[in-house]
C-alpha cells in the first residue's frame, strides 16, 4: 500500500514539475511602490514671488514703500510644509509590438494650485516601449529642457528654477542611440505649466496654437568603469507656437500667431569624490519653464479690427553647481543668474511675461546633506537676487535697484 501511495505521488510530481518551471520561468508582471516623506522648515528675511504658501520660491518682491516711505515687503516670514511627500509606482509588463513596455506613475500633495495646496496631483505618468536602441515614451514626463540626468539637487523644490527650466508636459519623445551618443525628438501640449497671455495663465494659447511644442535634444555620455568617472554633454532646441487671442479687443476674428525658439547647452561630470554641472539656456517667452520672460504686443496691425502682432521678449540664464559625491555626507553649492534681454525691437502693447519689471537675477545656495539608512537630513542657505527697474521701449529694464531674500531651509525625507 505504502508503495502504491509512493508511486501516485512520483507520478503526480513529474505531471506538475513542468507547470512548476514554467510558472517559476515566467516574468512577473505589475506595480512597485516607492517614494518618500518630507518635511520642509522655512524662514524668508522678506516677501517673495513664491506659490504653495511660498514653499517654490522664484524670487523677491520688489520695494512697496509705505506712506511713511517703510517697505511693506520687508517683513520676514516662517512655515512648515509637508506636501512635497511622494508616491511613485514603476510598472512593467509584457513585450508589445516587439518592444519591451514598462509604465510609471508619480503623484504628490503639492494641489495643482494655492486654492488646492495638499491635494493629490499627478506629476508623471507615461508607458515606455524599448527596442534597445530606440526608444518612444507616451505620457506626461519632464519637458526635454529639464535634463535628467544633469540638474540641481538642491534641497529646495524649486530645484534651480528660475535660472533652471522647470516643467513637465504632456508628450511623445522618440530617443535614439548611436554608441555614446543619443538623439531625442519630442513633440508636447501644455498641462500643469502654461504660456501667459491676455486671459492670464492658461493652456488655451498653445490649444489654438494648433501645432506642438517641439523639441530636439543630442546628448554624449561616457563612463570609466575603473575610475568610476562620467562624462555627459548636449544641445537641445525648442520651438513653440502659440495664439493668445481668437477674437480681438474690436469683436473681430483674430488668427495672428507668436513662435519663439529656445536653446540649451548642458555639461556634467561626475568623479569618485566630486561632481560638477552647469548649463545655459537662452531663448525668448520661456514662462512656461518657470523662468523670466513671455512676449509682448509688438504692433497694431489693424487699428479698426483691433489685429496686432506679437514678439517674444529674450532671456538668457547660467546656472553652476559643485558637490561632494559622499554617501553619508554631501556639501554642494548652486549659483546661477538670468538676464532680462526684452524684444529685437520696440513693443507698442502689453508685454505677458514673468518678471517683466526685472533686469536681472542672481542666487547663491550653498547646502549639507546627512544621509542615515533611509533618514535623510538637510539644511541649505539661499541668497536671491533681483534687480528690479522701470521697463524700456524694448522690453529691458534701467534705473535698476537690488532686492534681495534669504531664505533659511530644513528638510527632513524618510525614503521607501
């Protein structure tokens, strides 16, 4: 009997092994969570160009001079946040179309506006095809302006902005490598980080615009696996084309468009105990980035229809950034400055830009990082800079004053 039984479970094991190795065989498939916990302490010796409650500061209100001739702005500020806590999900699935598919979705308690502050928005989400040396991603990721992989790690969320371009954006990127090298080609909408036009801030002008913003990056990586040091170096181009109004100031219909182009050059490299990065970026109507600039009303095309045409106004920005590469310890310091460089000609109508009364802007954050498992403690020191004025003709500010802030920040992450 005892046989018998031994022999019926010999046998039930070689049926069910196969089934076993397969389903040990087959590639598991779906979501795994990760993100952090952060807490922010802030201190500003001043007023400040700044959303959520001022935790994305861009830079410091101008003087607003009471009747007895004090600043109004000149009053100091503190406040703790926790709405940069994050959730990220990286999916992976099975192969389609010959390529290999994987997904993301990040979201965080920033809100989508001040009114909405610690509610639940959508940062990234996107699905990826590879087919080993090209790539397409689909969805809503960081614009082609932000480098990835060469960026300010600041402590502050404004992450370098506004000397930094800042946005994410609906899109579809088409990356293709050669060796070292890698070219990327999007074409994107407007979501989250919008143009400034006569209705204020608003996707609506790029909507009408009818045609995407495009976008074309090439960039060089190289790594010494022995030495552990790397090199990355690019260009990127963009292009946008938006149409502020669709009936005129008179009733009448108004189809004039506004393009304005864009460009970048970004240089990293990393070593065993340093890492040092910088980038420039000159272009005009570079709102949408988070950074100074829009366009203005150029001229009047048709005083009776009310038509009139539109002109980008310039900006130019560097940024810098030293860090130590320690584990456990970090020092860095970012420095950056922007430069207000106004229309190729005189404007005759209202300009739609941030910063329109700012020459230009200058930040100096020197930062420490302590790393502990998955605690992480940080305190920075941020010096901004602008140098507000009277607009010219031109779209450039004279009769310059320096405004400055300090801001003090402590942040405290628990990664998972």
């Amino acid at each position: 009997m005892l046989q018998k039984k031994g022999l019926l479970i010999a046998v039930l094991l070689l049926a069910v092994s196969p089934a076993l190795a397969q389903t040990e065989s087959k590639p598991v498939f779906g979501i795994t969570l990760s993100g952090f916990v952060k807490t922010d302490m802030i201190y500003d010796s001043r007023q400040t160009v700044s959303i959520r409650e001022g935790h994305y500061l861009l830079f410091p209100k101008n003087e607003l001079p009471d009747k007895e001739g004090r600043d109004l702005n000149a009053a100091s500020s503190f406040h703790m946040l926790s709405l940069q806590t994050r959730l990220l999900g990286r999916i992976t699935a099975p192969d389609a179309f010959g390529a290999k598919t994987s997904g993301l979705i990040e979201a965080e308690f920033f809100g989508t506006s001040d009114a909405d502050i610690n509610g639940f928005r959508l940062r990234h989400a996107y699905v990826k095809l590879d087919w080993t040396k090209t790539e397409m991603m689909i969805g809503q990721f960081w614009h082609p302006m932000f480098v990835t992989e060469s960026f300010p790690e600041v402590v502050s969320f404004n992450t370098g902005a506004p000397f930094q371009p800042f946005n994410r954006a609906p899109q579809v990127r088409l990356t293709r490598v050669f060796g070292r090298w890698s070219l990327a080609a999007a074409a994107m909408a407007q979501r989250d980080f919008a143009s400034m036009g006569p209705d204020g801030v608003s996707t609506v002008y790029a909507r009408n615009g009818l045609v995407p913003e495009f976008n074309l990056k090439l960039q060089y990586a190289a790594r010494d696996e022995k030495s552990g040091s790397e090199l990355l170096l690019g260009l990127g181009g963009d292009v946008l084309t938006l149409r502020p109004r669709t009936v005129s100031t008179n009733g009448y219909a108004a189809d004039e468009t506004m393009t304005s182009t864009a460009g970048m050059a970004f240089l990293r490299i990393k070593t065993k105990g340093l890492t040092f990065k910088a980038e420039a970026v000159y272009g005009g109507n570079l709102h949408h980035l988070t950074m100074a600039g829009g366009y203005a009303v150029e001229a009047v095309t048709d005083v009776e229809r009310g038509l009139v045409a539109y002109a980008p106004l310039h900006t130019a920005t560097g940024w810098t950034e030293l860090m130590t590469n320690g584990k456990s310890f970090q020092v860095g310091i970012f420095a950056g400055y922007s430069k207000n460089l106004g229309a190729e000609g005189e404007i005759s109508g209202p300009a739609y830009a941030r910063g329109g009364d700012i020459d230009s802007l200058a930040r100096v954050s020197p930062r420490l990082v302590f790393n502990s498992g998955k605690v992480r403690l940080a305190a920075e020191c941020e010096w901004t800079g602008a140098w507000y004025g009277t607009p010219r003709a031109d779209g450039t500010v004279g009769e310059i004053k320096l405004v400055s802030n300090v801001r003090l920040l402590g942040a405290v992450y628990l990664f998972f």
